[in-house]
C-alpha cells in the first residue's frame, strides 16, 4: 500500500513535491522544509488520521516514524509546526498548487474516455458547509439567526469539482462563501461565489471544454451569461417553479409521447427511461434546451411471486446548452445526474470517510482552517489514485467485505509495528 502512494504520486503527480517545495514560505526560521511541512499537513488526511492529535501520537512511534521517512522520503513535523505554517502561508498560493496538479493529471489525457459526448469534463459546482461556532470567529463569518434568537457563526465553501461516472470527484477550484470586512448591505452567498469561481475556474483552466452540471438554484441569467462568455457547456436541474417562461413553454411538450426511449436491467431491476426535449427556446438574451427524462424502475421478480412491488417513477429536468436529439438525449440526461457526485463522493466522503472536514483543524485562523480545507483536497485526490489503483482494487475483490476504512486500518497497522528494515519484497503495481 505504502508502495503504492509512491507508485501513484510517481506516475500521476511527479511534481508534488517541487510544488509544495515552491510554495511561498512566510517563515524567517525554518526546522522543516516547505515540502515536510505541507505534506505533513497533507498526510493527516491521506493516512486518515482526522484530527491533528491522531497524528502526533503517531510520531511517538519510531517504527511509524521510520516508515513515513522511508515510503514519503521526509521528516513528518509536529502538527502545531505545520499548523504555525498554514496560519500564515497565502490560501491562494496552495489553491494554486492544487490546480496545477489537476492541471497535470489532464495533461495526462487518462481522463478523456469520461468526457461527456467526447469533448466536455462534466464539473458539478455546489456548496458545503465547513465550521460552525456559537461565537464569533472571524471578521468573516456568516452569521444565522434561529428562532430562539441565537446567532451561529459559520463558513462554507462553494466548490467545483470534476466528476467522472465511476466515482472519481477531483476539486477544480473552491471558492469561500464570507462577508467582507467592515459593514455590507446582504451577506455573501452561493450565487455571487459562483461569479468568482468561475473567474478561477477560467483562470487555472483556460482551455478546458467543460459542461457545468448545477442544481436548481442556478439556472439563472448571470450563470447562462457566464457560460456563453467562457464557451462553456452546462446540464442545470430546472425545479417546478424556476424559469416560468421556459416551463409554460414546455408544459405541452411534457404530455407528449417521448423521442428516446432506453432500456437497462441492473442487479435484478429493470429501468426503463423515456426523453423528451424542446429546442430553442428563448429566455432573455439566450436560448436554452430543455431535456427531461421520466425513468421507471421495476424489480424484477421470479414468476408467480405475488408480492411483486409498484413500479418507482423519477423525474429529471434540466436547462441545457447543448442541442438534445434523439441520439445523445440519453447521455445528456446521464451527464446531469453526475451532479450527484459531488455530494456523494465529494461531501459526504470528505465529512464522513475520515477526511472530517467539518473538524476544526484551526479555530483561531481563518487563513489556516482555508489551507487544511486546500490539503484536504490534495489528500483525496491522491488517495481516489490509490483506491483506484488496481493494486487496491485487486485488495477488495478479494476480499469482498474488506472497506476502504479497513484497508487503511491496516495500513497504519503496518506502518506502527512493521519497520521498514524487515519489511516484506512486495512490488504492486498499476
Ligand atoms: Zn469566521
């Protein structure tokens, strides 16, 4: 396994080491180079450690030490070193770090087969909540009033991330929801952030077609306006009472017999899903396609079987800029509901697959909570090029009730009591 972070980050990401290395270092004395310090921030989280104290108890051991120092070739700080660090170290020069790692694993071209219709990355954009105080924690914080009059001080971040249909969620950029300093009119929010992560988005990524696939909260003119001046595509989920003019239009449309139809048995269902579409549609200064797809799953049951269940009917909306025609309507319909992903295996593995993100890696430091947030990205990128390297792959069809937490339960075992004087000749691959 251990061979395996150096097999991925080799192949995949060469450079991460002279990219933290060149990071801007804010410190006049320095013990440890930039490079321990940020991927002492980052094992953290690569290892699944989920709070800085599970590290620093680890660093006791001089088996687990010895192991860090051979598999990761650094020294592993104490981690209110690296955390010192992160307090003062620019959130934008690590964001930029990230992205240019991205920006390598694109290069690379392995991605290319989960472009939809060939030619779009799909990048879910949707915010998250990250900390949550009772009291006032920076100048920055947004604030809610509840019912019983208490205030909650909060941050979340509104993200862009790369999904692909097998599960990989990539973060592309990620923007900070928070009020500026001094006094404001309206508290920031997820709409006007999407402005700004779009500036990044074109900023790191200038060339890269991509399709932004959104909830039902964005189908919007600024959106439809941003997109059309980056030449980018999106799938945008319409909910029942957004864009009245468009759902006017097609509300005939809906009543209609369907233009595509396909047919699909997973694991003992059958689904059916029907599309219908309306092309050109005007809306302010844009025409927009509407695509829907009515999907019906029937479990399948051996004949005879009286208890058989009610068919489950679904239906998916979304506004689109790409035409929809009889022959892509249903990989369209497949691209929008990617958008999933991001909740899915973006947020809920970062809050609940020992990334813990909502822990408060850094409470007094608004700069420091931004760059643990950045390395925690760093670290799941890193650690899906693992889960899915056939090495791990191999792990788990084997031993087929073994999860990914148990693996790492081991890995850490190994790391403590196995030294890496004795340690086994094993040479994984892929
Ligand atoms: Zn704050």
């Amino acid at each position: 396994m251990l061979v395996e972070y150096g097999n991925q980050i080799g192949r995949r990401l060469p450079d991460l080491l002279s990219l933290f290395s060149s990071c801007p270092d804010p410190r006049k004395r320095k013990e440890y180079r930039m490079e321990e310090i940020l991927m002492g921030g980052t094992s953290m989280f690569l290892l699944r450690q989920g709070s800085r104290n599970n590290l620093n108890n680890k660093r006791f051991e001089e088996t687990f030490m010895a192991n860090y120092a051979h598999y990761f070739g650094l020294r592993l700080p104490h981690q209110d070193t690296v955390s010192d660090v992160l307090n003062k170290v620019n959130p934008e020069d690590l964001e930029l770090v990230k992205a240019k790692l991205m920006s390598r694993l694109f290069e690379q071209k392995w991605l290319r087969p989960y472009r939809l219709l060939d030619n779009y990355y799909l990048v879910a954009v949707d915010a998250t909540g990250v900390v949550s105080f009772d009291k006032p924690h920076c100048a920055h914080c947004l604030t809610r009033k509840s019912k019983n009059g208490k205030v909650a001080y909060f941050h979340y971040v509104l993200e862009a991330k790369l999904v692909t249909a097998d599960g990989h969620c990539f973060s592309l950029a990620s923007e900070w929801v928070e009020n500026p300093c001094g006094s404001f009119d309206k508290q920031d929010c997820e709409r006007k952030a999407f402005v700004r992560l779009a500036g990044q988005l074109k900023k790191h990524y200038p060339r890269l077609p991509m399709c932004i696939l959104a909830d039902g909260l964005y189908p919007n003119n600024t959106v439809f306006d941003i997109c059309r001046t980056n030449n980018w595509k999106y799938i945008i989920v319409l909910q029942d009472k957004t864009l009245k003019s468009v759902q006017e239009e097609v509300d005939l449309v809906r009543l209609r017999k369907p233009m595509a139809e396909t047919y699909k048995v997973q694991n003992g269902t059958r689904i059916s899903s029907k599309y219908r579409f309306q092309t050109y549609i005007a809306y302010q200064k844009h025409k927009l396609h509407w695509l829907q797809c009515v999907e019906t799953k029937t479990k399948d049951v051996p004949k005879g079987d009286r208890n058989t269940t009610k068919p489950a009917e679904s239906n998916f909306e979304y506004v689109t800029n790409i035409e929809p025609d009889k022959e892509n309507a249903a990989r369209l319909a497949a691209g929008g509901r990617l958008r999933w992903k991001i909740e899915n295996e973006g947020f809920n593995t970062q809050k609940r697959g020992d990334y813990e993100l909502e822990h408060k890696y850094c409470r007094n430091s608004l700069t420091g909570l931004k760059n643990y947030y950045t390395l925690l990205q760093i670290a799941h990128m890193i650690n899906q090029l693992v889960e899915k390297s056939k090495f791990v792959m191999a792990i788990q069809k084997e031993h087929t009730k073994q999860t990914i937490r148990d693996i790492w339960i081991c890995l850490i075992a190994y790391m403590l009591f196995v030294h890496p004087k004795d340690k086994p000749q094993i040479q994984p691959s892929g």
